[in-house]
C-alpha cells in the first residue's frame, strides 16, 4: 500500500461554489447503481457523477491494498472534478478505505455496510442470513456488527462468489445465475433464515431473482435508501436549492472499454446513458 496519503488543501468556499456541484459515487463496477438509484429517489435535483471500476471488479477478490489505494485514486478522481460528496457505494471497498479515505477528503465520504442491525429487528424466526463477497465477510466491520446486534438472532454469513460478475454482465436471471442464487440460500433457508440482508450493492439488482429462488415471504434488507437518506444529511448547507422543474444530469466513467459496459449501464440505470472512458491507470 502507498503509504502517502494525498494532500489537498481544505475546500474554504465549500459552502460557496458547491451548491451546483455533483455527487461522486463510485463501486467496483455496476453494482453502485442501485444505491445511485436510490440518491436520485433521495435528492432528484442533484447532478451526479458515477465510477464503475469494473476493470477491476469484483474488489472482494483483490487484496487491500489494491482496494486502498484505488479508492484513493478514483477519490480523488471524483474530487477533481468537481465532487462535493463522495459516496462509497461497495462494500468491501468502505470496510477497507473507508477511514482512509476521510482522513485526508475535503469532502464528506459516506460509506455503505451491511444493514445487520435493521434485519436483526425484522427477524422472526431469530435467523439472519448476510450475502457479501468473500472480503466483507470476512472483514472486522461485519464481526462488529455481528457482535453489537447478533444478541439473540443467529446471524449466517454467506460468501457467494461469482454473483458480481453476473451483475457486472447483466445477467439477472439466466439459469446459471438462479443455479448460483440456489446454490447460496439454499443452506441458510436450510437454517431457518427468513430474512436476508444484501451485502453487496450488485446483489440489489438481483432481488427478483433470490424471491423467485427463495420465495416472496422472504425479507430482503437493502441498505441503498439508508445510505441516500445519510448522503442527505451529510451534504447539509450544500445541498442544491434547485427548483424541480430542474432537470439533473448523471455522467458515468467506467474502467472497461465503454463500449463493453455502455449496455450494461444502460439496462442497469433504466435509460440509454454515454459511458466515458476512466482517466486513471
């Protein structure tokens, strides 16, 4: 990991010049979509700006120090230009370089972790199951959320490897991804499951697909709107006093070759969208 944590000088006119500018979220890949979707819900009238790092994808499989110093970088890629909050919207990548990442950011960094603590309240048969990559599973954020809210309810951590890619090729409900989907809830309904948190933000875009694997009494627990209702919060005096007849523009860079994602986020964001190519190694 490079140890040399970038150095900016503190944004004095915040309040001043960034009522118009966007939001900056970014994900391993598409998966932040969804929690997008749910900032758009949140705060229609915001410009955003989204990083799918999907050359990279998935971050549960690479080490950490590859996780840092790429959130440092598309950090800071989102900061220049123009950014007034940087949403972490994967995971894996706030259970890394979450603190990293607001030790040095001008800007409020609102990061994402697995809605526990509302799935232990939702519970009825005392069983939660989590579906993350391998990384968070396996992180100290969700040992100390297991800890602060597992009192009581049997929390099953489920790594579910290779969903991500599914997601990052929307490929939503082939028979391959159900056969995956099965292969992962299949045990923990075994245990008595009846509430399943999505700990991965690709996995939001895959709830039809569990329901139809796992059946519509099942609870899924997203943590998208939370974490738009605290983008909320945290942007505070600069949010965007803008009318609503105002038309909010979105712009996505991805790492991959746009050309190969251009479809993808498209189906992902519901409308026809240009993918810009990644100014970053």
């Amino acid at each position: 990991m490079d140890a040399h944590v970038p150095q900016r000088a503190p944004l004095h006119r915040l309040n001043l010049i960034a009522l118009d500018s966007p939001i900056g979220v970014f994900d391993s890949g598409v998966g932040g979509l969804s929690i997008l979707h749910a900032i758009r819900r949140e705060l229609p009238h915001e410009d955003l700006l989204y990083v799918a790092d999907s050359a990279n994808a998935p971050y549960g499989d690479r080490s950490e120090s590859f996780i840092v110093d790429r959130a440092d970088a598309i950090a800071s890629f989102l900061i220049d230009s123009g950014a007034k909050a940087i949403v972490v919207a994967c995971n894996t990548a706030s259970v890394v370089a979450i603190e990293r990442l607001r030790s040095w950011s001008p800007v409020p960094v609102i990061g994402i972790e697995p809605a526990i603590k509302p799935a232990s309240r939702k519970t009825v048969s005392g069983v939660v199951a989590v579906l993350a990559t391998t990384r968070t599973i396996a992180s100290e954020s969700v040992a100390r959320l297991c800890a602060a809210h597992g009192i009581g309810v049997e929390i099953l951590l489920q790594a579910c490897p290779g969903l991500v890619e599914r997601v990052e090729r929307a490929d939503l409900a082939s028979p391959e991804t159900r056969r995956l989907l099965a292969q992962y809830i299949a045990p923990v309904l075994a245990a008595g499951a009846d509430t399943i948190v999505l700990g991965c933000t690709h996995y939001s875009f895959l709830s039809d697909a569990i329901r139809a694997v796992a059946g519509s009494d099942l609870v899924l627990v997203d943590p998208a709107p939370a974490v738009a209702r605290q983008t909320a919060v945290r942007l505070g005096p600069v949010r965007r006093a803008a009318s609503s007849s105002r038309s909010a523009q979105a712009m996505f860079f991805s790492s991959s070759a746009a050309r190969d994602v251009h479809a993808v986020v498209s189906a992902l964001w519901e409308r026809s969208v240009m993918v810009r190519p990644l100014p970053l190694v």
